[in-house]
C-alpha cells in the first residue's frame, strides 16, 4: 500500500460526489494488508485499488433533493448488480455480483468518491456527525443482532470478541432489551472489555477466567444467543458449548483458517448455526431508527484519531489490537 495522487472522480447522473471526513478501519483492511487469502478470496480486488469500505462525509454535488449539497451522510460501500435471484429477494448482500468499496472496487480512503445516490444515508436529525464513519460497521452489527439473530427482550446474550463489531454487538443487544449481555476477549483486549464494562455488559478475559462459569452465573444452562465475531476457528466449539439448549449461535466472524467442530452437540442441543454477513438496505433504514438511542453509547469506541497519510501505522495499531476504534481523518 502506498499513498499516491490521483485524478478526481467524475460524478455521473444518478450518483453523488462525496468530500469524505473520516475512514474507519476494519480486520478486512488488515486481511487486505497481510493478504490473507481466506477473507481476500471474497472481494476479488483489482488493482489498483483505493481501499477502505468505512467512510462518511460531506455531499458536494448531487442531482436531487435527496442529499442536497452539505449534507452529512454515511455511505453504504455495498454495490450489488440489483437483477440477479439474491438482488430480487432483498439481500443484496449475497449478491451474484457483489462489489464492495474497497475490496472490489475503489473505496473511500481517499478525498473524493462518487456513489450511487441511494448508497448515501443522511444521519437522523440531532445526531451527533462524527459517528457517521462508524455507521458501516454498525450496521454489520444491526444486520446480526436485529435481522439475522434477534434478541428477544430478557434474553442473556454472550458475545465472543472484544474488537469493534463484538461490542456494537453487545450496545445492540443491550438496546434490544437483553436481561445480561458477556463479552469475552483476551489479555490484550483489556481496554476494550474496561469499554465493554462501561457500556453495561459484563466482560470475561478468557486468559484469567472461565467464560463458560462466567456466564452460568448469568444464567445456568447457558446464553440463550452467542455471537461469534473473533474469527477465530477455536472458539466456535466454545459458542457452542456456550449456547444454552435450543439456542442460536450468530456466526460473525470471518475465519482465516480450518475449524474442528464436532457437529454432536449442536444436534444433541438443538442449536441453529446462523451466519451473518454485511448488510442489506433494510439493515441501514433499521439502523437509522436505532441511531438516536444508541449514537452516544457507539462514538466511545473511538480511541485514537489518526491522518491517512499515516494509514500504515494505524493499520499496525489495529493489528496489535490498540484501541477500540481507530478513525483516519484527512491532513
């Protein structure tokens, strides 16, 4: 990766010219650094490529009233092709062809992008602008816990995974109406589980305590949801022996390699193995409804602030798992 000129995008009708603010970064940019060929193999870049798919910004031009110039808005870095069997039934998310900003396709990570007017989100009124970088991420999480694996209120939810989506995972469920919401991480997790405890879930460090006798504290035969968002393969044993009797595990994460997951318990158990992956529109009008309550709670996950010509350093800062979340911003 390197930082270089380039020539300005041209805005095209139907589409939206947008002066960014502010990029997050995500695991899949770091996947996309190191090249790890697990998570690349899904985005099929072509080079070059601007990365990042986390971004917001400023509406500079625009062909209706929709996202007037000057509007704030979050972008959905999503293309889909829209006519294929997956477009049709709502999901676009596993569509035939889909494109993601800054996996497939240019991304925001740069000055200016031009998008598909209806992949821009202006933010509810008297929502604070500076979570709009974060609304991508967000909505991966709004995607698991609301649409794919809903909580139910009362439920005790666990979450394994202390990094970005695992805690708006638990702001989500918490939101939802979740009696108890355990978040487990490791050792070099301690700051994010410090933020996982002050947003009112109850953190478990996996290297000094049990999470299994954590969370039978909470409730006894288990979490009635576990959202796997580590993308470790060792721990899907650990949902699902974490997972209560006719439970669903919520599976997140994205795993760089082989699992051995024995299948015995979850049919003993009875347990429905649900993956979830991106977003679709109606994630990001769901999240929107949502924004306001919980807009606060969501901007404590930014740690660090950091300009994108030093992109590489916060790359390595996300990998040695500094912070919350780190959020680029222009010189």
């Amino acid at each position: 990766m390197a930082l270089i000129d380039v020539d300005p995008p041209q805005r095209r009708p139907g589409e939206v010219l947008v002066r960014i603010t502010a990029g997050g970064i995500c695991g899949t940019d770091v996947a996309i650094w190191k090249w790890h060929e697990a998570v690349v193999g899904q985005y099929a870049p072509r080079f070059p490529l601007i990365v990042g798919h986390e971004f917001a910004g400023t509406v500079v031009e625009s062909d209706g009233d929709r996202v007037p110039p000057g509007t704030v808005v979050a972008v959905n870095p999503q293309i889909a092709c829209g006519h294929c069997r997956y477009c049709g039934l709502g999901r676009p998310t596993l569509c035939d062809d889909r494109r993601l900003m800054g996996g497939r396709i240019d991304g925001g990570w740069t000055e200016l992008v031009s998008v598909p007017q209806w992949n821009v989100h202006p933010l509810p009124a008297g929502t604070d602008a500076a979570v709009a970088p974060l609304l991508e991420p967000l909505s991966v999480a709004t995607h698991a816990v609301l649409e794919r694996v809903p909580v139910r209120a009362g439920d005790v939810v666990a979450v394994i995974g202390a990094g970005p989506i695992g805690i708006l995972c638990a702001v989500l469920a918490l939101a939802a109406g979740a009696r108890q919401v355990l978040v487990t991480g490791v050792a070099a997790d301690a700051g994010r589980l410090r933020l996982a405890r002050e947003l009112g879930a109850v953190p478990v460090d996996i290297d000094a305590a049990d999470p299994l006798a954590a969370l039978r504290a909470l409730q006894a035969d288990g979490a009635d949801i576990v959202y796997e968002t580590s993308g470790v393969a060792s721990t899907l044993e650990q949902a699902v022996a974490m997972c209560r009797r006719g439970g669903s595990v919520g599976l997140i994460g994205l795993c760089h390699g082989a699992s051995t997951l024995r299948s015995t318990p979850i049919v003993l158990k009875e347990l429905a193995l649900i993956g979830s992956r991106g977003y679709n529109e109606t994630t990001w009008r769901l999240m929107m409804t949502v924004l306001p309550r919980v807009a606060a709670d969501v901007l404590k996950l930014v740690t660090h602030q950091v300009e994108f010509r030093d992109f590489e350093r916060a790359l390595q800062m996300v990998e040695r798992r500094e912070g919350s979340k780190i959020v680029l911003r222009p010189s």
